[in-house]
C-alpha cells in the first residue's frame, strides 16, 4: 500500500458526508428511472385476482368457522 505523506489530511466531515449524501441522492434518482409502471389495464386484472382470492378465502373461513361451531354445539348439546 501507498503510504500517505505527512502533511496530507483527509477532508473534514462536513465535506466527506456532503459528498456521500449527494451521492446517495444521486443514486437514488437512477434507481427511481429505472422503475417500470404497469398500466391501468394491468393494474385492475391484478385486483381482480387479489378480488377473487379474498373472496375463495373468505369462503373458506366461513365454512371452517360454521363447521367447527356446529361440530362444537353438537358435542355441547350431547353431553
């Protein structure tokens, strides 16, 4: 490794995070043109999926649910 010379110093900390807080701004402008939007039609084919799911899990739910208290006023009632 290169050794430094005596009489240079590092940048003070103002200007080391000034240049790392640009930097991370910078980066974060690239990344943020990098994103890939969906179009509306894509938008509402994916909530009618999400749409569809919830109602098949809420179905499933109800069902377990009205079952399991059946089940459970049945035992009830026998004993």
């Amino acid at each position: 490794m290169a050794k430094k010379k005596a009489n240079e110093k590092k940048p003070n900390i103002f200007k080391r995070m000034g240049k790392g807080i640009a930097k991370f701004f910078r980066d974060i402008k690239s990344e943020i043109k990098k994103i890939v939007w969906p179009t509306p039609k894509t938008t509402f084919k994916n909530m009618g999926i999400v749409l569809l799911a919830m109602l098949i899990v809420g179905v499933v739910v109800f069902g377990l649910d009205a079952g399991l208290g059946w089940l459970l006023g049945f035992v009830m009632h026998v004993s």
